[in-house]
C-alpha cells in the first residue's frame, strides 16, 4: 500500500511539474499545444531558430544572475533546484531496491529536465536553457542525496535503539 501511495504521489508530481513549467500555473490547453507542435512540425526551421535563441552556453545564465542578483534572478536559480529536489526524493523512495547511484540518479533528473526543455522550444511555450538542465539536475541530485542520508540516518537510529530495520 505505502509503495502505491509513493507511486500516486510521484503521478501528481510529475503532472504538477509538467504543468508548472510548461503552462506556468496556466490551465493545460491541448488545442493549444496541437496547434504549437503542427506549426512546429510544419516549419522545423522555426525549432532550430529557437532553439538558437535559447542558452546553448553552460553557466552563462548562471553566472549573470550570480553577478546581478536580482530577486528574481535568485528566485528562478533556487525554484529551479528547488522544483526537482521532490524527484530525486521519489527516486530514492521508488528505486531504493534496485540500488540506483548517484549518477543514474544525475541521468534521470537530466532526462526529465531535457525532456522539459525540448518540449518548451518544440511547443513555442519557452525556450531552451542549458543552464536549467544543470540546475534541474543538480535539484533532482540533492533530492537524491537527502532522501539517502536521511534513509541512512533512520536505519542507524532504529538499529542504536535495538529495533530491527
């Protein structure tokens, strides 16, 4: 039951994240999105052109925001983390049998994170950051990584108290 309830949860996520960075907080419109990806499709000249206009460069956005630090600016570096920390938590919870490591936890929070992207530059809904794959990724990394430690934690103190793990 606990691993349906997980399962469930991640579902919600997943959608919540979707919507969130492809529809930012707008109702999700598959008119709309038909309507992108046929003009998308119809001109891929226009993918390419987006794409070039996006961030190709690693760090660059990164490290303007670093050197304006706008309240803004500091906002989307911390919600970019931030929105992918909940997906390295469930992949610990989901995937902690199979013993997945911290690079295939990196790989999939990079996969999620680029399938985003692209579909922002396919759908003519945002363009395309390098520097918000990094930053997904590293979310979807220390979610990962506190999910570990915490796991690591709470075996210790149950087996200090003498209950079995």
């Amino acid at each position: 039951m606990n691993n349906l309830k997980i399962h469930a949860l991640f579902v919600l996520y997943v959608y919540a994240l979707f919507k969130i960075i492809l529809f930012k907080f707008g109702a999700i419109d598959m008119t709309f999105l038909r309507q992108q990806l046929k003009q998308s499709l119809g001109n891929p000249d226009d993918i390419t052109r987006r794409l070039q206009k996006g961030n190709l460069i690693p760090f660059k956005e990164i490290s303007r925001s670093i050197h304006v630090l706008s309240i803004h600016d500091l906002i989307n570096m911390i919600g970019n983390i931030a929105i992918f920390m909940p997906f390295g938590i469930f992949l610990g919870f989901m995937l902690r049998n199979k013993k997945i490591s911290l690079i295939g936890a990196f790989t999939l929070s990079l996969g999620l994170s680029l399938i985003l992207e692209s579909a922002q530059a396919l759908f003519s809904i945002g363009s395309f950051d390098v520097d918000d794959l990094i930053l997904n990724s590293s979310g979807g990394l220390i979610g990962f990584i506190a999910c570990k430690v915490c796991a690591k934690f709470m075996a210790t103190t149950l087996q200090t108290k003498g209950r079995p793990i």
